[in-house]
C-alpha cells in the first residue's frame, strides 16, 4: 500500500467541493428557491443569505469535499482505483452529509418532506459527480 498523496488529496477535494458547492446553489438558489422561501416563511424565520452564512455552506462543502477524496484514497488500495469506487465513496459521502441533513430538517419539522426528498435526491447525483471529479484527480504519490 502506497502513502496517500496529501496534494492530490487536496487538490481533488477542491474540485469535489466546487462541485458540491454548485449543486448546493443550484438546489438552494435556483431550482427550489421558492419552496426553501416558503419553509422559511412557515418557520417565521428569513432565509440567511448574509455572508456569513454563504461562506459556512461554502466552506462546508470544500471540508466534505476534501474529506470524501481522502476516504477514497484510503479505500482506494481496497477496493480498486477507479470510477466504481469512487461512486461508491461519493454514496456513503452522501449517506453520511446529505442523507442526515436532509432527514434531520425533515424529522426536526424544520423542512417539508418533500423538499427534503427533493434534496436528498439531488445531492446524491451531486455526490457521485464530485466522488467521480475527486477520484479523477487523486493519483498516488
């Protein structure tokens, strides 16, 4: 077994993060806008669109990111190198970030179930992409 190759770890979680982080948008900004408005509306709270909150979701998703890449190259020697393990690492990123978030605002009452649904579903696709982005990146030292 090879060392892991701290860079490409990086430099792949980064692109894995960029990849989240438009889905995110897209999900949050685009597409759902007005059903997280409404959410928001029926808890009374306005949606947090200051800086600050835009920088913690960004920052979240390069950590998930990076760390979906590192979980890769630690399966890697495992279960192989290439596209079906890194399919299968950007499933259990999703199971474990977005799953959990997505049933949590659900079972909290905080979100609607469909909304929740529709997210949960759209970020899996956004996980296996950014797992495939990742992946392709990472190359051992």
């Amino acid at each position: 077994m090879g060392k892991i190759n701290w860079s490409r770890v990086i430099l792949g979680g980064l692109l894995a993060g960029v990849v989240l982080n438009i889905f995110d948008f897209l999900f949050f900004n685009v597409f759902m806008m007005k059903q997280v408005e409404a959410a928001f509306h029926m808890l009374g709270r306005p949606m947090d669109n200051s800086a600050r909150a835009i920088v913690i979701w960004v920052v979240l998703d390069f950590i998930i990111g990076i760390a979906l890449v590192w979980v890769y190259a630690v399966a890697r020697p495992r279960l192989g190198a290439g596209a079906g393990t890194a399919v299968k690492i950007g499933f259990v990123a999703w199971l474990l970030a977005e799953l959990t978030f997505a049933v949590s605002m659900w079972n909290l009452h905080l979100m609607p179930a469909g909304l929740m649904l529709a997210n949960a579903v759209w970020m899996l696709v956004g996980a296996i992409i950014a797992g495939l982005c990742g992946a392709w990146v990472y190359k051992e030292a």
